[in-house]
C-alpha cells in the first residue's frame, strides 16, 4: 500500500500545507477543502502528476482503490456527502481521474443505507447525468438499480391482502415518477411484473393495481403493459372481467381525456368492446338493433317520437357528447346529425300503464335539450339507461308499440330488463362519415 500512503501523504501536505487544517480531525475536511477553487487545483495537479507517474509502473488501479479509500473517508456513510464529491469531480484534470471518482463514490454510497431508496439512487443518477463524461456502463448500472430497487418496492402492495393498506414510500415514490420520463415506469413495471407474477396469481394482481394510486397518465400505462403479458393472455375470464373493471375505472375519471396523452388514450380504447370503443373514440355514431341488420334509431318522419326502422343514411346519424354525473361516472349524449342539436330525450315517466302485459312508456323523442344516458355494456351489445333516474331503460322491436310505418321506441322499467333483453340491447356503428 505504498501508493495509499502516498496519496495521502500527498493530500495530506498539500491540504494542511495550504490550508492549514488538520488532515487527522475531520473527515469532511477533503471535502471543505476542495470546496474552494483555490486549492481544488492544486491537489488535482497533485493527484495528476501521482496518477501519471503510478500509471508509468502499474497497469492496475493504483488509483481506483486509493480514491476509494479517501472518497469512503469522506464520504463517511453520509449519501448527502456524495454530491459534493461529484462537484468537484469536474475539476479532475483528467478523464480516467474523473471516471475513477464516479465509479468509486458509486461503490461507496452502496454501502449507505439509502441506497435502499430508489428516489436517492434517481437523485444521484440526475446529478452524474449532468457530467457528460460519466462511463455508459456505470450510468446504465446505476439505472438499473434504480429500476430493481423501485419495481422491489413496489412490489409490496401486490403481496399484501388488504385492499386499503397505504404504502407511503410507493407513494412518494409514484409521485416523483410523474416528474420523470413514463420510460421509468415502463422499465419499472417490466421488472415488477416479472416478480409478481411470479408469485401471486393474475388476477390478484390485476385487483391490486386497480387499487393502486397514481397518476391517470401511469395507471393506463401500467394496465396496458400488464394486458400486454404472457401470464395475463390464458383467456380466464375472471381476469378479463378485472381487467375490464380497471379500464372502466380509469375512463369514468373525468380528467382521463384532458390529462393522458393521446396515443395512450388510443391504446386503452383499443382494449374496449367495440361498441364501447365507439363511444370515445367515433365522431358520429349509429344505434341499431343488436340482431337485426336494418333497424336503426333515428327520429319518426311524422311524430317527434324517436324510432327504429330501416337505415336512413340522412338522419339515422348521432355526435356523440361525453359527459360525468356528479359522481364522477361516464354518461353519454346524442344528438342527431341531421337535425342539429335535438338530442335523444327521454322525457319524465308520468302515470303510465303499469300492468303485467304493457309496462312500457313512449316517452322517447328528439328534442332540442340534452339528456344524459348511461351506457351498460353486456349481451354483445349495449344498452341506455336514462342517467337521470337510471329507472328506465330504451327498448324497442316489440311491433305491438308500433304505428304503421312508425317503429317507435320506448322505454321500459330497468326490473324488466333481464326478462326483456333482446329487447333493450343496441349496437353500435361507426357513422363518422355519414352525413
Ligand atoms: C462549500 O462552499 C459553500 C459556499 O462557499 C458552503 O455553503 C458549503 O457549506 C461548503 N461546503 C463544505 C463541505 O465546506
Ligand atoms: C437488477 O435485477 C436484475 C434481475 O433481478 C439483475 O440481473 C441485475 O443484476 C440487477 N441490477 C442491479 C444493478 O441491481
Ligand atoms: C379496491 O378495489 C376494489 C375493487 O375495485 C374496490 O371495491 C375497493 O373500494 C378499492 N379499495 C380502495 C381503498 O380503493
Ligand atoms: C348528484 O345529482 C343528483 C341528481 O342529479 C342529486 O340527487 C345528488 O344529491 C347529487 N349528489 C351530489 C353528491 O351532489
Ligand atoms: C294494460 O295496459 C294496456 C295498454 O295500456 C291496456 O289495454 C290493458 O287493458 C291493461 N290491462 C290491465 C289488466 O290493466
Ligand atoms: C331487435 O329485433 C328483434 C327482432 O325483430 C326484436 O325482437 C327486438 O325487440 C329488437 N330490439 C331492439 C332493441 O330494437
Ligand atoms: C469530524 C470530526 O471528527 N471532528 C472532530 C475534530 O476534532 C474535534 C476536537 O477534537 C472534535 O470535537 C470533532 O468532533
């Protein structure tokens, strides 16, 4: 160890000598003392003339494991330490001595606590980011484990079984991921997903990350790529559901469409039934019969009723208006394209027959208000429950409601929808071109 004595023999002088404190006392000392410019240079030439002279004897690293002693001195279990270290790292003359005091303070912040939080490791990350010169293979080790130590920590909500247990760490940690690149997360998830799938059962851990907090933006994110796995594509329908029911969840929270990027967005829809996708994803829509090819909802030619005949390119066209109820979920608008501005209305049930055989009410009509219908989503199809009341639900098809050429719709009580389901089950068509 003659070269360690003389480094810090050498240091040693060259800091008492110009400063005159004492090298024995304080372990910050290196540190306060290359904190002034002054005397910064001096012990890098110092350490330079040493270098090159240890390099002209040795061809290992004479270097490395003497900056490793004294960086561990000064660095004393203290992560705060390291980033004064790093500044001062600009100011090695040359390239290897740089390189050898990242690589070296690196392994000595390891050997802190912190290391065990992900967002120390990302913080000194940044900080080595800013020097242009620091090797891409300790960068890339360094980002590595970032990733492994955040996908570790993260884990733990997916292994425990209480579905309101809070992770303050996971949390804090999911914050300071919104300020990142999703490419973080990304790299995070993938490693996650590696462990827990492992060990707990897909559809666990689909119900886990529907219970997860964190941005709309990383939620779509992390649903897509858990979609996207091999153990989540066994077609268990149970897991399909879970995976439905997250989705849902995401798109009924009314920043999803102003805060999550665009192709995102698109990339969620596409995991839609199509009829739901339609919903968010056409201009103008077309409701028709879930069975039949050639009934269409549009408004009656002689009444303002609303009916269902046969496709009439003209009318038989909605926009499609998107809205949420004071509870935060979806509901959903039409009004006509060829009318402009009436929508599908469902007026207030008044006192109607309400006998066995013709509980329905024709209270369905195209009017210049808008009205809000909730969208549900089954049988192959879909089906409209005013959003109002959510007591009544459109139907149509039954000739008896019929007038001549008027095939009204109508509405009925939502108790009779399980035994009228054909009935009260739509599908709908893309009409975003239609005129
Ligand atoms: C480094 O210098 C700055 C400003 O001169 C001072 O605030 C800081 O405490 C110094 N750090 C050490 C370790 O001496
Ligand atoms: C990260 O985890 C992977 C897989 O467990 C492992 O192979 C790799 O060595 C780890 N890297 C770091 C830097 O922790
Ligand atoms: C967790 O998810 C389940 C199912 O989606 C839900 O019923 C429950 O309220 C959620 N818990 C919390 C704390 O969000
Ligand atoms: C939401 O709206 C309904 C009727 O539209 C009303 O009865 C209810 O009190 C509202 N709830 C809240 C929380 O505002
Ligand atoms: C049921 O309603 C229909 C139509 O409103 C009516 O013709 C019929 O008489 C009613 N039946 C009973 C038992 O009230
Ligand atoms: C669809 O057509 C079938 C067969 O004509 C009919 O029984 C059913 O009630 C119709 N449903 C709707 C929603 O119009
Ligand atoms: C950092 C350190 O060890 N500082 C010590 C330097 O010496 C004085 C006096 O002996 C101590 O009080 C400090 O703790």
């Amino acid at each position: 160890m003659a070269n360690s004595s003389a480094w810090l023999l050498l240091v040693g002088v060259g800091l008492t000598g110009a400063l005159g404190l004492n090298f024995q006392n304080s372990s910050s000392k290196l540190l306060t003392v290359l904190n002034t410019s002054a005397p910064v240079q001096e012990v890098l030439y110092h350490i330079d003339v040493w270098k090159n002279e240890a390099a002209t004897v040795a061809q290992d690293y004479p270097v490395s494991s003497n900056l490793e002693s004294v960086i561990r001195s000064e660095v004393g279990g203290d992560w705060e330490r390291g980033r004064l270290v790093l500044q001062i790292a600009n100011q090695a003359r040359t390239l290897e001595l740089k390189q050898a005091i990242y690589t070296a303070l690196w392994k000595e912040l390891q050997q802190t606590k912190q290391i065990y939080d992900p967002l120390k490791i990302l913080e000194f990350y940044d900080q080595l980011a800013v020097h242009t010169d620091v090797p891409i293979q300790l960068m890339e080790h360094i980002y590595r484990a970032f990733i492994n130590r955040s996908a570790q920590l993260l884990e733990a909500p997916f292994h425990t079984a209480s579905r309101v247990a809070t992770f303050p760490l996971v949390n804090s940690l999911v914050i300071r991921l919104t300020f990142s690149t999703l490419d973080y997360l990304r790299d995070i998830l993938e490693v996650l997903y590696d462990a827990v799938l492992a060990l707990e059962t897909p559809l666990s851990v689909v119900q886990r990350l529907g219970n997860l907090t964190a941005s709309l933006t990383q939620l779509a994110q992390a649903n897509l790529q858990l979609i996207s796995r091999e153990e989540l594509k066994r077609g268990d329908p149970e897991v399909q559901q879970a995976l439905q029911s997250n989705i849902r969840n995401l798109l009924s929270q009314p920043g999803f469409e102003k805060e999550v990027a665009q192709s995102l967005q698109s990339e969620i829809y596409a995991h839609l039934s199509k009829d739901e996708q339609l919903l968010y994803t056409a201009r103008k829509v077309c409701i028709r019969n879930v069975t039949q090819e050639n009934s269409y909802i549009y408004e009656c030619p002689q009444t303002y009723l609303i009916c269902s005949n046969a496709r009439d390119p003209k009318k038989a066209a909605y926009f499609i208006q998107r809205g949420h109820s004071n509870d935060s979920r979806p509901q959903f608008a039409f009004y006509s394209a060829f009318w402009r501005s009436r929508y599908i209305l469902m007026e207030p049930a008044t006192a109607t027959s309400n006998n066995a055989t013709h509980s329905i009410t024709k209270n369905v009509y195209s009017r210049p208000t808008i009205n809000w219908w909730r969208v549900l989503y089954e049988n192959g199809g879909i089906s409209f429950y005013d959003a109002a009341t959510e007591n009544s639900v459109l139907c149509g098809g039954d000739p008896v409601h019929w007038d001549g050429e008027e095939h009204h719709v109508y509405t009925r009580h939502v108790s009779e929808f399980s035994a009228h389901r054909a009935e009260c089950t739509w599908s709908l068509e893309d009409c975003s071109d239609a005129a």
